[in-house]
C-alpha cells in the first residue's frame, strides 16, 4: 500500500473519534502515506502528524479544496467513514478502490463505492466501528504519547490550579441548567480552583447568568482549538457536555466529567480505544424517549439515543437528569488520577 485516503466531513468529536481508524490503518501499513481530509477548522489539531496522518484541510464550497486533492491523486484505497456522498469525492480523487459502509436504503451516494460493508450489529464505539472498514486486528489503547500537542499563539492562561466547566454544546437538549453549573461553580472555587468558563464563539450568553462580569469567561469564545487544547492540558478537570470538547480532552488527558443528555456514551464514550482516558460519563440509560437508533443513517438495533429537535421536545428531561452531586462527587473520584 502506497496511498490511503480517510474522506469524511464531520463534527469535531466524530473527527477525533475517528483516530482508531487512523492507528489502525498506519498499523496494517506501516510505510503508506495516509491522508484525512478535515474541515478546515480542525486542520491546527493535526499539525504534529499523529500517527503520521496528513491531514488536508477541505471546505466543501471550495474548488480550489478540491482541486488540490484530485491532482495529489494516486490513492489505492480510501475509506470512507461516514456520509457516502463522499465516495464521490473519493472517486474524483482516484481512488482505486472505495470501501463504504452499507446504507440502510441504497442509493446514488453508494454508487462509486467498491465495498460496502456492514455497520457492527453489537455494541460499541464510533471509532471502533469505524476501524471496522479494516481487516486486522484492533489497534491498541491510546496514549496521550501517540498525539504531539499542537503549537498554539500565546493567551491569558490563568494559573494553577484551575478546572474548566464548558458550557456550550452543539444541541440545546444537552445544555445544563445554569444553575446546576452555578452550583458546580460556587464548590469548586470553595475548594480553591479558579474556574474558567468556557463557550465556543456565539454561545457566550449562556455564561451570563453565572459571569455578569465576564470575570471568570473572559476566554470564553475567543480561543481557537490549539490554544483550548493547551487550556485543557494545564487543568485540574474539565466538566462539560457531550459534545467536540470532551472528545478534545481525551486527546490531552484532562479528567473529564461529560455531561450525557440525549447521547449515549455507547457510541460516543471511551469504548475500548480510549479505555485508560481519565473519562467519566454521566447519564440515565432508562430515560424512555431516549429510543431512536440511527447512527449516519444507519439502524443500529443496540443504539439508545434522541435527536429530537426543540419542536418536538420542549422539555428535555435526559439532560436534567443529572443532579450537581453526581458531578461533584465524580469530580472527587476523578480530579486526583491526573499526574
């Protein structure tokens, strides 16, 4: 194998989720170059060439994007992990031979794809599914040794000891009630961390109500994802949603407190891949609306989750759930693995 290509377009924690793929593939071919096309945004996290991933940064709109990809071309084999609308690109790029994941109703997305193979049947981890579009044997644990930390621009990192409570997620059914996080807050400033807020961009208002001031968010919204890694990298802990930031500090090694609403930390947790991160998920499973069972379009007949939007459920109990002494007390349990 000279060449392989990793095509997908996803969210930031389904990228990072994405690296047992990536440790696999470099595992079955040691000397290939191999090439993931990230959204743009994403690109910074990959500077170090984990695994010895090149990561080439693609915005769907841009021609140029795509140009670039089709003349570096000459790719035996790509692999393509999520939405099969990218076997198109894929085909575009050369690919000599697509492997895909089976849709559940097959159409003109599948059509440039060589193999189409079947989403695992039994429980367990994006990543780990994913991996299964290789033969071979599963790849080992992550280390936080196998990830360079990325070079960020210098900023206002506060001093230790800190711990980060991020409050931004990607679906308003799996934002915490402000004043559970301000409860959250008030303990752990009692026990002598200064706490950061954090937000991604345009999500600072929902800090308002713990930080009129702005004087415990004053990074909120204004790091990009090198420099958020470093934050997570010098913290105590880190408490927040189930969303790209927790998938973030599994890379780093932060212990982290992920807060599950409508997800499933079936699907989305450490699985076996992550197993040694300081990780732990909070959730009730016997939440009964939490019954649908789609993963990219795909049935999974294990999978227990909601993506119901705001019209549908107004009143998202999943997430509410989850009292501020479950977190308080994982972060008693959690806080000292970090070395």
């Amino acid at each position: 194998m000279r060449r392989l290509l990793i095509v997908q377009h996803l969210m930031l924690g389904d990228t990072i989720m994405l690296t047992p793929l990536v440790k696999k593939a470099r595992t079955r071919f040691p000397d290939a170059e191999i090439v993931m096309t990230v959204p743009r945004a994403y690109a910074p996290l990959y500077y170090g060439r984990p695994y010895g991933l090149a990561a080439v940064p693609l915005d769907p709109r841009s021609v140029a994007d795509h140009s670039a990809l089709r003349r570096g071309g000459g790719f035996e084999l790509a692999l393509v992990p999520g939405d099969n609308r990218w076997t198109w690109l894929a085909s575009a790029a050369g690919a000599r031979w697509i492997v895909a994941f089976a849709s559940d109703r097959s159409g003109y997305k599948d059509w440039p794809a060589d193999e189409l193979r079947p989403m695992p049947q039994s429980p367990m981890a994006w990543g780990e599914i994913a991996a299964t579009l290789l033969d071979g044997e599963e790849p080992a644990p992550y280390s936080v040794a196998d990830w360079p930390a990325p070079p960020f621009q210098p900023y206002a990192r506060p001093r230790a000891p800190y711990c980060v409570l991020h409050l931004g997620a990607s679906s308003p059914h799996k934002l915490w009630p402000s004043d559970r996080w301000r409860a959250v807050l008030q303990w752990a400033e009692a026990e002598g961390y200064e706490v950061v807020l954090s937000a991604g961009r345009g999500e600072e208002r929902l800090l308002e109500p713990l930080d009129p001031e702005r004087r415990r968010s004053a990074l909120a919204g204004g790091l990009d994802l090198p420099q958020l890694w470093d934050l997570l990298r010098c913290a105590a802990f880190l408490v927040c949603p189930d969303t790209g930031v927790a998938h973030l500090a599994r890379l780093v090694g932060v212990p982290t407190i992920a807060l599950y609403g409508p997800g499933s930390p079936i699907s989305t947790g450490p699985g076996r891949f992550w197993a040694a991160s300081p990780f732990r998920a909070l959730w009730d499973a016997k939440v009964p609306c939490r019954d649908q069972d789609l993963l990219f379009e795909r049935r999974l007949i294990w999978l227990r989750q909601c993506w119901r939007g705001v019209e549908e459920c107004g009143d998202p109990v999943c997430i509410r759930r989850i009292a501020v002494e479950e977190v308080i007390q994982a972060v008693g349990e959690m806080a000292p693995l970090r070395a």
